[in-house]
C-alpha cells in the first residue's frame, strides 16, 4: 500500500496516486477507491489493474484539506490503506476510515 503526493505549483492541486499490492487485493477483479471526494461512490474511481497484481489510480485533489478514504475490493470487501497519514472513526460500528492529508 503506498500513497504519493505530487504537489503542482501552478495551481493549488495534488496529483495523488494510490496503489494497492497483489498482496493486499488477493485474486480481486476489480478495486475501487471510495471516499470523500467521490461521495463515497465504488463506481466512479475503479482502479487500474497492473501486470504484477497490484492496482493503482492517480486522482486530482484540492491541496490543503483532508479526505477520507477506503479501497472497495470486489464490491464487497473494504479495507483501508496501512500507510495513510491517520485515521478516523467511520461512524459504522469500529470501523475506521483512511485520511490523506494534503
């Protein structure tokens, strides 16, 4: 699980990538990343799946604000990503949500 942050100088955006490894997603046939900037929508941000197994999708994010998260596998397994920047109660049970901090 990884999250990179390219920030852009001309405009107060971030280039955000996520990606999940083949370790993580199993034999997944598709992985959605869901969350706040999508209105938590398993459709609208499916994941490119990559070679080695892995899966990966670069968003637009406004920089200076924080935006929970979790990655959809399958359309029924949700997971969050071990290496965000913290994380938050999901209000759904114990349940936590990933946050990336731009």
């Amino acid at each position: 699980m990884s999250i990179e942050k390219k920030y852009l100088k001309s405009k107060s955006i971030c280039k955000v990538t996520f990606r999940l490894p083949k370790e993580a997603v199993g034999e997944a046939e598709k992985v959605s990343l869901v969350g706040e900037f999508n209105n938590w929508d398993g459709n609208m941000e499916v994941m490119q799946s990559l070679k080695d197994g892995s899966f990966k999708t670069t968003i637009d994010l406004e920089a200076g604000k924080e935006y929970q998260f979790r990655y959809l596998i399958d359309g029924k397994i949700w997971t969050n990503d071990e290496l965000a920047d913290k994380f938050v109660p999901s209000g759904i049970g114990a349940d936590q949500n990933s946050v990336v901090v731009l």
